[in-house]
C-alpha cells in the first residue's frame, strides 16, 4: 500500500514536476537533435559526408560496394577511364553486408547503375553481433530512408523505440560533424570519388594462413547476398563481384568465400579472383597491411581491374 | 540481463509499479520473485546454485544457532563454510588449480628429471562460474560468522533469507552486504518515499552516465591498445594503463550507483562501495575508499582474526595479516596469477606503508600540506595504475612485457582518429571534473542538489543530452560480472 501520507496534492505536485522535467528534457533532446541534423547535412568532407552523398546524391554509372576492402583500394577514377563511365565508391570500412544491402536499397530507389563491382572478402558472411552494431553509419539516414528502416531494425528488437530521441541517430558523432564541417578537414582527408588512400607501407614476409577453419554463418547475411544478386539481376545491372588481391599465402577454402562463389556460379555472375595475384604476393611494398593496399597498390589493382571490365564488356 | 539494457529497464519498471501496489508485508515475496527471474533470465540451469547456496546456509545458520556448546557450534560451522568454499572453489578455481598443479609437475619434469613425457590436463572441466558466485558465497559466509559470533541471530524466515541473498539490484556484483544491515529491512513494509525514490532515480541516472558515457567510452581505447600490447609503444601503454584505471573505477562505481539506487527506489538502503578512490592519500587510504564492502568484509571476517592471532608479532603480525589478506583478496578477483600478484602488490606496498607509519607522519609536519596531500595521490594512483595492469592483462607474463615496455618510455602515442581521442578525454574530465568538485567544493555549490528545482532539474536535462550524444550504446558488460 502506498504510503497513507501521501495525500492526493502530493501526487499532483510531483506528478506535474515530472511532466515539466520530461517536457524540458523532449525540447532538449529535440533541439540538439536538429542542430545536429544540420550540421550533418552540411558536411561536405569525411566518411559521413560520404555515405550520405551515396546514399542521397550520386548518379554514377559504376558503383562499387564493399567494406574497407572497397573503400581503400578501388580507385574511381581508373576504372572512369577505362570503361568511359562515371563510377563512384560507395564502400565504407568496417561496415557488414547488411550495410552494403541497405546502401543498394536507397540507391536503386534513385536510379538504376549500369554496373556494380561488389566486393568480397573472407569471413564476409560469418556470423557476428558485431556486424549488427556496425550499421550505425545508417542511424542518421533511417528517418529519411524508409528502404533500410527494416535493416536498421536489426540491431536489435527495440531499436525503432529509440528514434524516439531525435539526438540518438547521431549517437557518437558530435566531434567528427564537427570536424567535417570545417573547410580545413576537406584539403586535408580528400576522397577520390569514395576512394580513401592508404598511406602505409609493409615490410614482412609473406605468412601462411589456414582459412579453412569453421565458423557460423549468418543466415541473415547469406539471405541479403542473395536478395542483392537477385536485384542486381532483376534491374539489369551488370555485377561482378571481385576479390581484391591479400597479402598472405592461404590455405584451404574459406567458407564464406566458398558460398559467395557457389552463388554467383549458380546465377551466372562473373566472380573475379585476385586474393591470390603473383604479382602482389611478391610485393610487400604495396601493402598498407596484410589485407589492404596501398595507394601504390590500389593504382596497380585498378587499373588491373578496370582493363579486366573492359575486356569483359566487350 | 544488465542494468545498462532495455530489457532490465522493462523489467525494473514492471517490478517497480507491482511491488508498490502489493501489501507491505507481501513485498519481501515479489522481491524474491522478481529476483529469482532475474537471475535466471540469462541462463536458467544456473539458478540451482544460488538456490542452494541460500537454502544451505539457512539451514546451516540454524544449526550453528541451535548447536549449543563451544566445540559442535564450531563443527558446524567449519563444515558448512568448508562446503560453500568448496562449491566456489570447485566453479572458479578448479582449472587454475589443475592447470598450475600439471604445470608446475611438467616443469619438474622437464627441469629436473629431464623428462620429456609432459602430463595433459584431462581434469579440467568445462563448466562457467556461475554470475555472481563470489559475491553470494561471501554474503553467506558473513552470515555464518556472525552466527558463529553471536552477533546476529539466524534468520528464521527462509524467504527473507533467500530475499537477501537474492536481491537483485546486487546479485551480480555486490555489494558484499552484511546480514544485519540487510535483513531488518526485509521485515519493514516500505511505504512509497518520493525523496528516497528521487534519490535513488538520480543515483541510477549518474550511475548508467559513468557506465556508458565513460567507461565504456574509455574502453574503446583501452581495449584496442591492451588487446594488441605487443603493437604499441611505451608511451601509449602508459597512457592506456592510466586510462584503464579511470575505465575500471567508472564502470564498477557506475554498476555500483545504479545497484544502490534501484534499490533506493525500492525503499532499501545498501552499503556504499566508494568514496572516491582515485584522490586518497595512500595505499591504506585507497583500500578504504576501494570496494568498501568486500575490503571491509575481508577486514571484519580475515584481516582481524589473523592480525590477532599474531598479535605478539608486533607490527610483522600486521604486516602478515595484511599481505596474507591482500593476497587472498586479489585472488578472489579470479582464478589467475595475474590477480594473485596484483593482490600481493597491494599487500606489499601496504607493509611498506605500516613500516614507515612513523617517519610519514614527521614527514607530514614539515613539508606543506597541499605537496603532502598532491605527492600522496600522485603516489597512489601511480601505484594503482602499475599494479592494475596485473589487473588487465591476460598472464603475467603479458603484464611483465607491458610494464618491460612502459620503462622503456618511448615511441609514438596510439590515436586512431581525432574524434575517439575527444571523446576519451570529455571523459576522463567529466569523472574527474564531478570527484574534484565533489571531495574538495562539495558544500560551495550543488547542480545536483540545487535548492531551485529549476538549476537541480536543468541539470538531469544536460545529463541526459550528453549521455545521449556520447554514450556508447553498444558497450560490453561490467567488468565486476566477471568476478
């Protein structure tokens, strides 16, 4: 039984402090949600600015889709020349496939690319709760983009609950809006249509590696890979997906590696191979670490790959 | 089901409004309740042992209670306290123990006879711990003490009993609360107090603030430079070892204030478990300020009989009973060397601080008080920090290699992107910023406690704001969960 002091006035009075106190805190939170907004709208440098311009503005003919594979060693503009279309580079690192699933969404929403250059890479399509909480990139775009609401929402059951915030969706991001909009950050981190050079140098031998050992795959993940094939294949999209050169001589097959080359047999897509490429296994020196190169290395590699699109279109 | 997760916020809420509308002499059950799914929640196999344990030692406290004479009394007791070391040692340290028996044999072996035939460890058994199995072994073990001691009667009432071992606002990671302070309240009815409810929302809100604005914020870092050591200069392991100290206080005073004040808003009061650590004077200071209530346990029911014990000794009894306790208490953060030696490092430094008791103290009369007080905190949490990275890394070798690399004081300092570093610093200035205020301007002026509701809920606001835009929602457990 509540306590018999406690009279009804009580109740009202604390009652109305707490509606205030919720008022106060509603106009907060909505008011430093929208400065936020703005300034993350008004970027014009950095990934964020990235991701939204592909999601948002790009009308490239050539897109390229990956994680930080994608992002760091396809050069745009090499392959632009090559095959005489516009091509931009809409990979972000770190990001899992649900994250290249929702891009292709919001993209194909716009428009429809000539061609898509997915990337792949090992462990792509392993199971992790990780991947799911690397969809963050897309919080800022849910409210604005319908077509990934249902793929946000998989980061966890109660997550269209918390949009109820209006400063949520650019959680962690206050410093680097910052940072993008100063004019400065735009002459010093430069992208090349989506492409973000990779300054390191590697000095090591070459390991070996098993890839062969087991891991769970995420159904989720093998389901969306599919859904991207089958829609890349339903608009007419040229896609092929590739997998850029390592630096590590393997061992056995990777499983996801393995599936993502099965699917693409079973529907006739061409899968380009260069994770076991001579010529980059021989040269340290084009590697920023064992899984990504360099600017020196990613020029080879575009190039290598845009003659390679180029023979295959003709 | 962590304090920092919608689901605890839905369950808390549903427990909340039920316990208020139940009769005051029925709520101590629903808190049974309510604590039972909550501990089960996570792994249900695992609610036999708590079970177990409380009924254990219900009965066993009753019959050290009945027993009569001196000598059964005593039989009782060393039974029932052999068998719930028995059951914490056979979930926690089994595989230690095993593992460094079969060690140590394999390096005789080796060393020795020259024998290269090793012995594997087929003993080791693949069971987790039990989620707070340390923590409800060492609340019932006081129980029995005080039983033993007579200075608190057994309890009668098994699901007041269960009711206190159970509790969930401190199942997982304490605090180690004491039977007497405790079960009388069990037997209160806790009428709706609206400034004991506000109170305690606001002590969750600072709590959950620390735990995912900054600790898990400091992780980020932490982890990153702890996890690839071997990739990183002196100075960054330097800055991270300092960093981790801010991570561990932050996280386990922050479960600590959201522990307490769930429990506020529950109408139970239970014991504080810091005082502001980080700015104490000394080692022996730190240690009172420090996880007040297992070091205060382990003060009452291991420190005192030994020290005794030992007491003609003179200060080498001290000195034992505080090396021996100390060693015992890093222990009992986990079956590891590492915690081992970070509880003997405590322990050694803690002698060193009985030795020299004297000559501190004419020290202190002639040197200024603020150069006193500055080169004690300094000193401790220097020491702290070294002794912590025992804490954080994996095996004493790693923390060897750590400490080899950090003497080294060299290289370039890890910072992955500017925004991380930002963030990681508006951290550590928000803890210290609130620990300076409050051990040095704490009668000045008061946000939190402001006599204009205004100014006091304007605050709350700018809390929420911030912990809005720079908490880390995705962040790990309580470290403490893991003890």
């Amino acid at each position: 039984m509540l306590n018999k002091t406690f009279n009804k006035k009580h109740w009202s009075s604390y009652l109305l402090q707490a509606a205030v106190f919720l008022v106060m805190v509603f106009v907060a939170d909505l008011l430093v949600g929208s400065i936020l907004k703005y300034f993350y709208k008004r970027q014009s440098s950095g990934w964020e600015y990235a991701t939204r311009y592909s999601m948002e503005e790009t009308k490239a003919d050539v897109l390229v889709f990956g994680a930080s594979r994608a992002q760091q060693q396809y050069i745009p503009t090499y392959i632009e020349d090559s095959l005489q279309l516009t091509c931009y580079n809409v990979g972000r690192d770190g990001t899992p496939f649900f994250y290249h699933y929702a891009m292709l969404q919001a993209v194909l929403k716009r428009y429809t690319p000539k061609m898509i250059i997915l990337d792949c890479e090992y462990a792509a399509l392993k199971k992790s709760s990780t991947s799911y909480e690397r969809l963050s990139p897309l919080l800022p775009l849910y409210e604005d983009h319908p077509e990934i609401q249902p793929i946000v929402q998989l980061r966890s059951p109660f997550e269209k609950y918390k949009f109820i915030s209006h400063i949520y969706p650019y959680n962690s991001m206050m410093f680097k809006i910052a940072i993008a909009n100063l004019e400065s950050n735009k002459k010093d981190k430069e992208d090349i249509k989506g492409y973000v050079p990779m300054t390191g140098s590697l000095h090591e031998p070459l390991k070996t590696i098993d890839i062969s050992v087991a891991y769970q795959l995420d159904p989720i993940k093998i389901n969306m890979f599919r859904k991207f094939v089958d829609e890349c294949l339903q608009r007419k999209i040229e896609l092929y997906i590739v997998c850029p050169p390592y630096y590590m001589n393997t061992v056995g097959t990777d499983t996801s590696f393995a599936l993502c080359r099965t699917i693409a047999a079973e529907k006739n897509i061409r899968f380009i191979d260069y994770s076991k490429d001579s010529l980059f296994l021989k040269s340290p020196q084009l590697f920023d670490d064992t899984v990504h190169v360099n600017f020196n290395g990613a020029k080879i590699f575009s190039q290598k790959i845009a003659g390679e699109l180029k023979r295959s279109r003709n | 089901m962590v304090f920092n997760s919608i689901e605890f916020v839905i369950f808390f809420v549903v427990t909340l409004v039920l316990y208020y509308l139940i009769p005051g002499k029925y709520r101590w059950l629903w808190i049974l309740l309510a604590s039972t799914f909550f501990y089960g929640y996570a792994k249900p196999s695992y609610l036999p042992v708590p079970v177990g344990i409380a009924l254990f030692a219900y009965f066993a406290g009753i019959q050290i209670e009945r027993a009569g004479y001196e000598k059964k009394t005593r039989q009782y007791f060393i039974i029932s306290v052999a068998a719930i070391i028995g059951l914490l040692v056979f979930f926690k340290y089994t595989n230690f123990f095993t593992e460094s028996t079969t060690g140590f044999v394999n390096f005789v072996k080796a060393k020795i006879f020259h024998s290269g035939n090793s012995i594997s460890n087929n003993l080791l058994i693949n069971i987790a711990a039990p989620l707070g199995i340390s923590y409800i072994t060492f609340q019932a073990i006081g129980y029995l003490i005080e039983i033993k001691r007579g200075s608190h009667p057994a309890e009668k009432h098994f699901g007041h009993f269960a009711s206190y071992l159970l509790f969930f606002p401190k199942i997982i990671a304490g605090p180690v609360e004491r039977a007497h302070h405790f079960l009388p309240q069990l037997k209160e009815p806790h009428p709706f107090n609206y400034e004991l409810f506000t109170a305690g929302a606001k002590q969750v809100l600072w709590g959950l603030f620390k735990k995912i604005v900054i600790a898990d914020r400091i992780a980020i870092y932490v982890n990153a430079v702890f996890n690839n050591h071997e990739h990183h200069s002196g100075i960054t392991l330097i800055v991270a070892s300092i960093f981790y100290v801010f991570q561990i206080y932050a996280d386990f005073s922050g479960y600590t204030d959201m522990a307490l004040g769930f429990a506020k808003m529950l109408g139970f009061d239970l014991m504080p478990n810091f005082n502001r650590p980080l700015l104490a004077k000394s080692v022996t200071e730190f240690w009172r300020k420090w996880h007040m209530s297992l070091s205060t346990w382990f003060g009452e029911y291991f420190y005192t009989p030994i020290a005794i014990e030992k007491r003609e000794w003179g200060n080498l009894g001290v000195i034992y009973a505080s090396f021996v306790t100390f060693t015992v208490l890093g222990f009992w953060h986990g079956a590891n060397w590492t915690f081992i030696v970070f509880g003997a490092l405590q322990g050694f430094i803690l002698s060193i601080e009985i030795f020299t008791r004297r000559e501190r103290k004419d020290m202190r009369k002639r040197i200024p008080k603020w150069l006193n007080d500055g080169g004690g905190i300094l000193f401790t949490f220097g020491y702290f920090t070294l002794s912590s990275i025992f804490f954080r890394a994996d095996t004493v070798t790693d923390a060897m290699q750590i400490i080899k690399k950090i003497l080294s004081f060299s290289g370039p300092l890890y910072t992955e992107s500017t925004s991380i570093i930002l963030f990681l610093l508006l951290a550590v200035f928000y803890l210290t910023a609130y620990e300076f205020k409050e051990e040095f301007f704490e009668k000045k002026f008061s946000l939190s406690n402001n006599r204009y509701w205004l100014v006091r809920n304007s605050y709350y606001c700018v809390l929420i704001v911030i912990l809005l835009e720079t908490a880390v929602f995705d962040g790990g457990e309580f470290i403490y969960f893991q003890f």
